[in-house]
C-alpha cells in the first residue's frame, strides 16, 4: 500500500472519529508534576526529585464539532482529591438543552479547567487526540510526509511515517505569537487508517516540548481511542527555566452519556 493511501485512510479515521464517538465521556486521571531542568531530554517514569505535583481528576467530552471532529474538552472534577465543581450538572445542562450554545459552554468549561494546569507553561496541545489533527484532510499540505516502514504494534500492521510540518502560519503558536514547528511520528494502522501511537515534537523558539499518545482498542467502542499520553514542557527566556513541566494521563471509563434527548452536534 503507498504512503498516499496511508495517509488519506488516515484523514478518513480523522473525519470519523468525531461522528462514531459522539457523545462520549471518558474519565481522565492527569499528574502533573515539575521537576529539574538537567539539560538532558525527559524520559517516561524517570526517578528523580520532583518540585511540585498536581493531581488532576476529571472527564473528556466529545461533543461532535464538524470543524474539529478530534476535539476533546476537559472538565477537571478533583484536584489532588478535593471537589472543583458539579460535574453531573454541568452535563446534564450541555447535553440535555438542544438549543443551548454548545461551542460556548464547552469553551467555558475548557478554559476553566485550564487554570488548575500545573506551572508557568501555557499549553494547548496537552489534548490526547491533538494527533489527529496532523492527519484530517484540512491540514493535509501543511505537512511533509516520508515512509519510514512498516511493523506490527496492537495486533494490526501499521505504518510509521514521519511528518514535517511546512505550512505558514504554524499550527502551534509560543508566547509572542511565535511560530513553533511541528514534527511528529505516527504509527497507523493500514487497514483503518487509525492512528496507534503519536510522538510530537513542537519545537521553536526557546520552548521544548514532546508529546506521546498511545491509542488502543475499548469495547463497545467503533475506533481506537485514547488511553495513555505522555508530556513535557521547557522553556528557556523564563525565570523558571531551571524546570520543566511533566504531565502523564490514563483514560479509562468510556461510557456514552445519556439523557432523555440526544447529545448536542456543534453547528
């Protein structure tokens, strides 16, 4: 199969991950944690002293926008085991009124949840389906995409292959609305065009960071999903450039929320 079919079975996994998952809510248990600067590139579950960390509680909801159908909202519901909020309300509000404005409650709900991220490091990406931006056919020339084989991971064979993004205005935006370039590598599924394991690298500027998605099989659930990611966060023009920010979320819990009417569809 060409890297060309990949890649457009791929941007069809994009589209339809919004419209099969409408209306999911999955539980995310999110740490988050700042440690030392050494000058030596993070790795997953590295020993060492940790300054600070936050333990974050909540659900994901996908409500389907069909300009982002990979677009997921956090509302945090504990943090380090205390309450932040009623989250069985706030549900019941946004799914059960179809004539509510969904885009705008789920921006509220979005931004509010932002203020409990630990550290000085503003960040948008730290989202699990972030990947599939890469992929939907609305970005398809931004990036530059090489084979880099084939192997078999999560029962299926797939594809790795490598992307450099290319177009202007970037993507991801740093502080001072600087360009911050993207690359990435991606393990697909060829069969379904499913993505299984996503590593980012955003780098531009003084900032560093690197994300990892692992995706995997739920049942009861059409398409692969979420249930591991993995981040980290360094800037260097800050006064806290002596640290970086760690974040590791599992996700778990997939249920379909249900009210006496349907779950709202963004317009």
């Amino acid at each position: 199969m060409s890297l060309r079919e990949v890649l457009a079975r791929a941007g069809r996994a994009a589209e339809r991950f919004g419209s099969e998952l409408q209306g999911i809510v999955a539980r995310e248990q999110y740490l988050q944690t700042i440690r030392p600067w050494t000058g030596r590139l993070p790795e997953p579950a590295a020993a060492g002293p940790i300054l600070e960390s936050r333990r974050l509680v909540g659900s994901l909801l996908l409500v389907h926008d069909p300009a982002t159908p990979w677009q997921l909202h956090r509302d945090v519901l504990t943090v380090d085991g205390q309450p932040v909020g009623d989250r069985d309300a706030r549900l019941a509000e946004l799914f059960a009124d179809p004539a509510v404005d969904a885009r705008d409650r789920l921006r509220r709900i979005t931004e509010d949840s932002a203020r409990h991220n630990l550290g000085h490091v503003t960040r948008t990406i730290n989202v699990p389906t972030f990947p599939l931006i890469l992929v939907h056919p609305s970005h398809a020339d931004r990036f530059r995409a090489s084979d880099r084989g084939q192997l078999h991971e999560d029962g299926a064979r797939v594809r790795l292959v490598r992307l450099r993004e290319r177009g202007r205005p970037r993507l991801i935006r740093g502080d001072r609305m600087r360009d911050v370039a993207l690359e990435a590598l991606l393990a697909i599924d060829e069969e379904t065009g499913e993505i299984v394991r996503a590593v980012l690298t955003p780098q531009g500027g003084d900032l560093k960071a690197h994300l990892e998605v692992t995706f995997g099989r739920i049942d009861a659930l059409p398409v692969r999903v979420p249930v591991r990611m993995w981040e980290w966060y360094w800037v260097h023009d800050v006064p806290e450039r002596d640290r970086y920010v760690e974040g590791e979320a599992t996700y778990d819990d997939f249920r379909r929320y249900t009210t006496d009417v349907h779950a709202p569809v963004v317009r």
